[in-house]
C-alpha cells in the first residue's frame, strides 16, 4: 500500500454561498471549478475553489446547509486551514491586499520554520497563507490564470491543517499508526506531521489545548478533511486497512469527480480519503468550469426539482 499523497482537499460550511462565491474568487484570487450541491443533501450547494486546473490538493470546498447556527472554536475540531503562497514576499503582497479589501488579519509570524499570515473570512472561517520558500515535498498547484492576484503571490494550493485537541495521544495513534504520518517537529503545544513527500502540501499540526471547550459545529468551522490517494485499487487497500483496525468508516463512495472513504476519527474529526481523479474537468470544459450547476450523472434526472430547491447563485465569469 502506498503513502498519502497530501492534502486532498478541506471542506467548511458557510452562512452565504453569495458571500463565499466573491470572497474566495475576488478576493483570495481561488478559481470556483465546480458548482454543485452536496450529494447527500441536495438542496444545499457545494462550491469548490481550487487551482486554475481544480488539482488535487488544492481545494477548499463548501456547503450552505440551510438555517445553520454559527459554528464555535474548540477543541475536538479541524481548526484552521492553510494556503500556499510561492514567497515570503507574497505575504507582504497579502499584508496590502488585506488591508485594502478591509480582511481581518494578523501580522506576518513564523511557524516551524514558515512564514505565515493568518486571517478570517466573512465568517470566521480561520484561515492563514504559509511561503513556500523554504518548503520541500508535494508540488504545488498552477494559479488561476484569469484570477485577480498576480501569479507571483497567488494562491495555489493547500498547506498544513491544523487540528486542536485536548489530548494529542489518540489522534497521534490515528495519524502515525494508521495513516502512515511521521511527528517531525514540536513547538510548544504545536506537534508537526507528514506524510509522503512532506513539505507544506502533507502536513498536519496537532494543537493540544486545555483551556477550551468543545467546538460546536456550524457555519465559520471545518466539516472534514481529506487525504490523496493515487487511485480505485489504493483506496480499496485503504478501505481493507480501515477495517482491519476496526475503525468505524463509511465503506466505498462514489462522488463522480473523485472516489471516497469517510472516516471518523473523534467525535467532531471527520477524516476522507479521495482519489486524485477522475476530476473536475470531465464534465465541463476548462473555459467554463463552475459557470454552471453541475450535478453528477446518478443526480442528473433530479436536475429539475434540484434547480427548483437551490436559489440562483451567479457564478459565471464576463
């Protein structure tokens, strides 16, 4: 069985799929790849922000359940995601853009050896930019080429997630002995993890924290993350190795655009495995990608009633 390969993708919840739309495209300069609804509930969108191509380990996805609360820091929760920037410069380049378009941020800090800037959207969703400068490992994204950030500063891909936990003993079992990561580095209560190749595109940092309750699932929080693997033949040896530990898991998921297993691994820590293809582009052609309501072909039939049950949501680019 091979290693994951990285960060697959990260997917949050927000309070206005209107809202996420123009912050993620005009503002953080990510290009929408597919406009969809979540399989599971159909009535909810999914948005994905990914590369200018929508690579593998570059998307930050979305759903906009419907009348749900604001979601609560804490423990127990994937609580923050990062994005790769080419430089130390870039950030400065951030730093700007930030303060112009009136994004709250923080000052430009350092995290295992990594500049970084960290930052919040419209809800709260705690985000941070990580240089690539320094970095070795994964390969990173292309920038969206039509985007408003300049290739040179872009965003072009996911960098370390960071889960904050009470106690970092179980979720280091899950990470070293089930999932094949490797401690490399701690920093306080910070505990870095790789896998793979390594470098900020295959990392996870634990936080351990004693002084906060249980995060409380909502709009402005995480709602899984998801690890690459190559294809359909490693992910049935990661389904077999799920089993094999007796860990609770979804079994195999078809998602069209990629394959899935779903793993819980706490209470609020909800771990997926996916596989780097299919793709978002065997649907739609690159020109138009995320322009229209895509649905895949077991949804296809319910395209009336869906479109009926979603609101308008404008995505396409003059």
């Amino acid at each position: 069985m091979k290693e994951l390969k990285g960060i697959h993708h990260v997917t949050a919840m927000t309070s206005s799929a209107e809202k996420n739309y123009v912050f993620y495209t005009e503002t953080l300069g990510m290009r929408l790849v597919k406009k969809t609804v979540n399989q599971d509930d159909i009535q909810t969108y999914h948005l994905f922000f990914a590369d200018d191509a929508g690579s593998a380990g570059t998307d930050m996805t979305f759903f906009d359940f419907p009348n749900l609360p604001k979601g609560r820091k804490g423990t127990d929760s994937i609580s923050k995601t990062s994005f790769r920037v080419p430089s130390d410069a870039a950030l400065d380049y951030w730093v700007e853009r930030f303060d112009t378009l009136g994004v709250d941020h923080d000052a430009i800090s350092e995290s295992f050896g990594k500049k970084v800037l960290a930052f919040r959207d419209f809800d709260e969703q705690s985000l941070q930019l990580i240089s690539d400068e320094k970095n070795e490992g994964v390969a990173p994204g292309i920038p969206w080429k039509n985007g408003p950030v300049p290739a040179e500063f872009a965003i072009y891909g996911l960098g370390p997630v960071y889960l904050t936990v009470q106690n970092k003993e179980n979720i280091g079992l899950v990470l070293t002995v089930i999932l094949g990561f490797r401690e490399v580095a701690t920093s306080g209560a910070e505990h870095l993890y790789e896998v793979g190749e390594g470098g900020n595109g295959a990392q996870v940092i634990v936080e351990e924290r004693n002084d906060m309750l249980p995060a409380m699932q909502g709009y402005g929080n995480v709602h899984h993350v998801a690890f690459r693997v190559e294809d359909h033949a490693e992910l049935e040896k990661w389904i077999a190795r799920a089993n094999e530990f007796q860990a609770p898991n979804s079994g195999y998921v078809d998602r069209f655009y990629f394959e899935s297993l779903y793993m819980p691994v706490s209470q609020q820590i909800l771990f997926e495995f996916a596989t780097d293809g299919p793709g978002f582009a065997q649907d739609e052609p690159y020109e138009t990608m995320g322009e229209k309501l895509s649905l895949p072909p077991f949804l296809e039939a319910k395209r009336a009633s869906i479109e009926a049950k979603v609101r308008p949501l404008d995505t396409k680019r003059s």
